[in-house]
C-alpha cells in the first residue's frame, strides 16, 4: 500500500513539476527519493525498537514521529529552492499527503 502512495505522490508531484519546468523534472524525483530516503532512515530507530518488542508509549511515538516530518520538511524547502522550483511544491507535497489522511481517515470511520 505505502508503494502506491509514494507512487501517486510522483505523479501528483511530477505532473506539476512537468507543466513548470520539465528541465527539472528527473531532478525533482531525486530530491523526492533522497528526501523518503532520509525519512525512513530517521524513523528506522523507533522500528527497531518496536520489532525488539520495547513497548513505547504512544506519546513517545507521535513526539518522535515529528522530528523526521520536520527535518524533511525543511530538506523539501531547501531542495527545491536549490532547483530554482516555486515554493508551492512544498505545499502541494503537503496537502497530498493531507488527502490521503483525511481519506484514510473517513475510511476507517465507515468501517
């Protein structure tokens, strides 16, 4: 499942970025991975903690899950500036991922 959002979200993403300047697209997709790359390897500790079975509480969970979104966050900002890309893609990078939570969200409310 994860697979397809991160796909959706290059689409999503590579879309504009292909109507704004297409010079920068595969660069754009780059950052994108390296970006992911850096997430997944900041969350990696808690994981490991998790699958060794050292029962965190929740707290501590969501409280480190904001250092990782911040420092991406920051990485997006930077990088695309860096691309000479407006400003905007942070935002829209944002709201995709808003979207599919609130639809995650209403989903899980049906069931």
């Amino acid at each position: 499942m994860e697979w397809l959002i991160a796909i959706g979200q290059l689409v999503f993403q590579g879309a504009i970025v292909f109507f704004l300047r297409k010079d920068r697209l595969l660069h754009y997709f780059g950052q994108l991975m390296t970006i992911s790359l850096i997430g997944s390897l900041l969350l990696l500790p808690v994981i490991l903690l998790d699958s060794l079975f050292i029962s965190l509480p929740s707290a501590v969970y969501l409280s480190y899950f904001t250092i990782p979104v911040a420092i991406m966050l920051w990485q997006h900002i930077r990088r695309i500036k860096i691309l000479e890309l407006p400003s905007f893609l942070t935002i829209t990078w944002i709201g995709y991922r808003l979207l599919l939570l609130a639809i995650f969200y209403l989903y899980a409310l049906k069931s």
